[in-house]
C-alpha cells in the first residue's frame, strides 16, 4: 500500500512538472509566437497593398500620345515632366503643357522641342509653386496645346490651326530630382559632287541622360546663303540616329547646325572643287 501512493506521489510529481514546463514555455516562447504572427500579418497586407496599388497613368485621346509622366517634388519645390509622342500624319509646332492637380492648382509649362514631326517625342516641363509629399497618390487633369500644321513645307509649318488635347494622369509624388539634360552631336560626311554643285552627307545623334532617344525631331539649319538642308526636320531612329543631306550649287565653306529642344551643335564643312585622281589608270598606260 505505501508502495503504491509512493508510485502515485511520483507520477504526480511528473505530471506537475510537466504542466509547469508547459506554462513556462508558453510563458517564454508565446509573446514572440505572437509578435512573429503580427508581423506576418503586417507584411502580407504591405504586399498586397502595394501590389494593388495603382502605377503611373497616363491617358490622352488618340490625337497626342502620353508615353510617361514624373511627379517629384522636396522643400524647395515640385515638378511635373511629361513625355509626349505625336501619332498624327500631320508635324506640329508651339507646344505648350498645363497640368491641373486636384486638391492643388492649376500650373502651366513649356515644352520642346519646338517642331516635331509625326512620330515625334515631346517633353514638357511644368514647375508648381507648391510641395507635396512623396509618396502622396495624386491624379487630376493634364492638357497639350499646339498648332497642327495642316501643311508641310520644306519652310516648316504651313496651315497652322491651333488645337488643344486633354487627358488625365495617376501618379505618386516621387522625390524631386533635376530635369533630365539632352546632348547632340553632329558629324559631317566628305562632300561628294551631285547633279549640280556638292553634297554632303549630315548625321546627327540624341541621348538624354546619355541614352539614345528616339523619335527626337532634329532640326537642321545653316546660315550660309545659297546652301541647303533637305530635309530641314527629321527623326532620330531606335539608336538616336538621323542623317540629311546639305546641298551648295558652288563651292564655299558653311556651318551646319543641328538642334533638339535647348541642345544645340555646329560643325563647319567646306564645299569645294573636286579633283581628278592623278594616278593613270591601266587603260590610260
């Protein structure tokens, strides 16, 4: 018999032991199990807010096409940068952009460059007076005013009607950062003779933050009377390429200057007489 309770007073014992290890682990182990729960919580709602949250968007009617837009802005102030692309058949010239944030104002900016062929890029820059938090969902109306040239000529826009395009924008402010610059270059061919007088090849190339740009319209100009640039506009290609042609009836030294937005180059080239090789050929010995 006292056998017994001693076997009982044992297993009694263990099983107090055991219920107290449970309760000190719960004790220890069950605030962090339920911080890690929380947390896990947290993160899948972050990650699922953020995959739904909605990205930059931009839309304008089939007339002008918005291919991106930035909203940044700190403590000394917010800018809006839209990048334009003109889908119609006929170029356009004078564009000018205004921006109008709801729950904020209505500003106004310039755009360039200041002609731009069918097919070609635009930025506008547009400065608010006002700052934003970053990260802050904004949306609103955004607007494109420019002259459609109804007509082309090699002199530029011919039939201007001017003309308004409207749309509407998504973004989140993003930190400010500066405008991106462009830079141009300009390369000059030998001059070759052509049906009257010379010719030479021009080819220029666009990068903004030193990529390629396509779809930038150069425009090429000289102020050397009697020479000529055919075509006086032209497009870059995906690599930022685009190449003319400038034409003299004699032969003279002229500048050639090509031009996007506010980047602008020059290169003299020289027009000159042609000479004959005057190595003899086989059949002349």
């Amino acid at each position: 018999m006292a056998r017994r309770e001693t076997v009982d007073a044992k297993r009694s014992g263990l099983a107090e032991m055991k219920g107290q290890s449970a309760i000190e682990f719960l004790s220890i182990y069950g605030f962090s199990l339920i911080i890690i729960v929380v947390v896990a919580a947290f993160l899948y709602l972050y990650l699922t807010t953020a995959q739904n949250a909605p990205a930059t968007q931009c839309t304008f009617s089939g007339y002008i096409t918005c291919r991106d837009m930035v909203l940044g802005s700190n403590s000394i102030g917010t800018r809006a940068v839209f990048l334009f692309v003109n889908p119609q058949e006929y170029s356009i010239e004078n564009p000018s952009a205004a921006i109008n944030i709801t729950g904020v104002g209505f500003f106004s900016g310039g755009c360039n460059p200041n002609f731009i062929l069918p097919g070609g890029a635009i930025e506008c820059v547009i400065n608010l007076n006002s700052e934003m938090a970053t990260d802050q969902l904004t949306s609103g109306s955004a607007y494109l005013n420019a002259t459609v040239c109804s007509q082309a000529t090699l002199a530029g826009c011919a039939g201007p009607i001017a003309q308004s395009y409207g749309g509407s924008f998504t973004t989140h402010v993003s930190p400010l950062v500066p405008p991106p610059g462009c830079s141009i270059s300009l390369s000059l061919g030998s001059p070759t003779a052509g049906g009257i007088g010379f010719q030479e090849q021009a080819s220029s190339i666009v990068k903004v933050l030193n990529l390629p740009v396509a779809g930038a319209t150069v425009n090429f100009s000289t102020a050397t009377s009697g020479v000529t640039i055919t075509p006086r506009y032209s497009n870059t290609d995906s690599n930022g390429n685009t190449m003319v042609i400038a034409s003299s009836p004699t032969a003279t030294s002229a500048n050639i200057m090509a031009s996007f937005g506010n980047c602008t180059t020059t290169q003299q080239t020289t027009f000159s007489t042609i000479l004959p090789d005057p190595t003899p050929t086989r059949e002349a010995l």
